[in-house]
C-alpha cells in the first residue's frame, strides 16, 4: 500500500497537534518527541508536522514565509457539503484562519481555512455521478 507524509513546518507543535485533533484527526504517538506530532488523516495519510528547527534537518534552504507566499493548497475530500462546512467550522474555532470564500459549482462544494502556521487547507465535496456526466465543464466554461 501506498502512502503520503506532508511535511509542514510549524512553530508551535503542540499548538498545532492540538488543532488537527480539534478537527477530529488522530495522534500517531510512535511517531512523535518533543518537536514533531505524527497527524492521522486516513489510514495511509499523514501530516507530518515538525518545529522548524527539525524541519530544516530536512531541507536546503528557508522555509518558506507563508504570510506572503503559499507553496502549496493541501485538500481534503469530504462526504457531504455539511462535513465541508463543519470542518471550516472547527478550524476557526480552533485558531485557524479564513483563506478564499467557498466555490459551489452544485456537482461540488469547497471551502478553505489557513491552519496555525498559515498553511492552506481546503475541504472539498464532489457529487461523483454528476462529474462523470459531465458536470465538471461547468468549472472550465464558468472563468
């Protein structure tokens, strides 16, 4: 099987491991100290959030300032457009922040939060039988 880590750079971790559980993800303890949190998403997908100080035993160069600059929007699908908005919902109230305003295409919904750390996430909702026929030329003809 197959498996995905993001790596995030954070400045708090417990900060940040105690907002991903606020959203109702669990805490891989095996793979934790003091300065990393393991994040459970899905049963092979994990963030892997560390300090920046351990994140950059990982990399050349700087981390990137997400104040100014987003590297990359992570997304996660959800099974209806109400778990789309309860999953914003949580993140505001613990600490996140509004990122771009919801897209409803009716065959699928999004909506989108920064996380401590600025880091972009996006919680999506897509009617698949309506894809598949064809809706999604909605999107390419609607910009």
């Amino acid at each position: 099987m197959r498996m995905i880590f993001v790596n995030l750079p954070v400045k708090d971790v417990k900060a940040s491991r105690a907002f991903f559980e606020a959203l109702g993800f669990s805490i891989n303890e095996q793979f934790c100290s003091e300065d990393t949190a393991c994040v459970v998403i899905a049963d092979n997908i994990f963030a892997m959030l560390l300090e920046h100080k351990r994140f950059k035993d990982f990399l050349k160069g700087d981390i990137a300032d997400n104040s100014t600059n987003k590297e990359v929007l992570t997304c996660l699908s959800c099974e209806s457009r109400a778990e789309v908005e309860a999953m914003k919902r949580k993140a505001l109230a613990a600490g996140g922040t509004e990122w771009m305003p919801a897209q409803d295409y009716g065959f699928m919904y999004g909506d989108s939060v920064c996380d401590l750390d600025g880091h972009v996430w996006e919680f999506n909702w897509m009617d698949m039988e309506a894809a598949a026929a064809g809706a999604h030329h909605q999107i390419e003809t609607a910009g």
